[in-house]
C-alpha cells in the first residue's frame, strides 16, 4: 500500500505546499518584511530566524489550491512598506497619548470597512499590514461579503471612522497593487475613477 503524503493544515501535502512555495516566493519575502519590522532591527539572526519562521508558516498553513493567482510586483511593496513604516511612529504616539491623557477611559470603536473586488490572499494580507500598526487591529474578515472589521483605539472624536477607513481602503489599494491579479488592479482603478466623479458631481 503506497505510503500518504502528510497533508499541511491548509489541505496541501508538504511536498505539494514546498513546490507552491518555490513557484510562488513573494508570500515568502512578504511574511519576512513584516518579520522583520515587528522585529524592528536588521541583524543577520533576525533575518534568518525570519525566513524560517515565514517558510515554516507557508508550509504549515498553504493556501488553497482553488485560490486565485497571487502575483508579486517589487516596486509596489517598496511602496507599501515605506508607508506602513511612516505609520509606526504616528500610531504609537497617538495611542500612547490617548492613553495617558484619558488612562482607561480611553475610546475605542469598531469600523466596518468594505472591501469590494478583494481575493482572499489580499484581504487576509492587508489585514496582517493594518494590525502592525499601534492602535489598530482587525477583528474579523467575512469574505463573502467583502467586509473588514477594524477595531481602532484612541478614538477620539467623530472623524475617526471616517479616517480609519480611507486609512485601510489605502492600505488595502497598496497591497492589491504588490499582490493582486491584473484584473484586480483593473477593477479597483475602475473604481476609484467612479468614486472621483462621484465627488466632483
């Protein structure tokens, strides 16, 4: 009887989800940058513990099989990570100033934020780049609507919601453009367009 080939969490076989790693490396140097951020330093222990932990993760938890494409544009990610680094310091001050100002009485709230036109590689990766941010992470993703739920602290006055989307909406163009699809791309610039004229009207 023929031996079975372990299966991954995520329905794949460890040889099957090792091929799926090699053929498709930008999950991998994406989970590193952001190893690497939350880690804060660049040493050579930091970088290599990271790309193990990424690897050990891709293949633990391989996405599945009927995923669509997920494609890796370098220009774009130079993009992203610059913005999510000039977001850290902001956040922290902002949180840490909330806090010291009003102590537990602190406000938080929950922001629904749609995601139109989003795959699930993208959704669930621009989830990841909004929680590295102080004071803002996400509470859920329900994927057949297109919804994001964001739970942001140091919600201090009533524009906040408005902010905090436009905040992740960016985020989300961002990662679409590093990871999405042509078609995706395509679709999202078709309606920011509408949305433009939309405003002008």
């Amino acid at each position: 009887m023929p031996e079975r080939e372990p299966a991954g969490l995520g329905g794949l076989g460890t040889r099957g989800a090792a091929r799926e790693l090699l053929r498709r490396p930008g999950r991998l140097v994406w989970l590193w940058v952001v190893w690497m951020v939350l880690w804060g330093s660049l040493t050579p222990l930091a970088a290599i513990s990271g790309l193990l932990v990424s690897a050990v993760a891709l293949l633990a938890f391989p996405l599945r099989g009927g995923d669509p494409e997920v494609r890796f544009r370098p220009l774009p990610a130079l993009f992203l990570t610059g913005r999510l680094l000039a977001d850290l310091v902001p956040s922290a001050l902002a949180v840490a100033l909330q806090m010291i100002r009003y102590g537990p009485r602190t406000r938080s709230a929950i922001v629904e934020v749609p995601l139109t036109g989003s795959s699930e590689v993208v959704s669930t990766l621009t989830a990841n780049a909004i929680s590295l941010a102080p004071g803002a992470f996400v509470l859920e993703i329900d994927h057949e609507a297109g919804v994001m739920y964001v739970c942001v602290l140091a919600a201090d006055d009533d524009g906040m919601t408005d902010r905090v989307r436009a905040s992740v909406l960016d985020v989300h163009r961002r990662v679409q453009n590093v990871f999405g699809s042509d078609e995706d791309i395509r679709r999202q610039a078709g309606q920011a367009g509408r949305r433009g004229g939309e405003e002008q009207t």
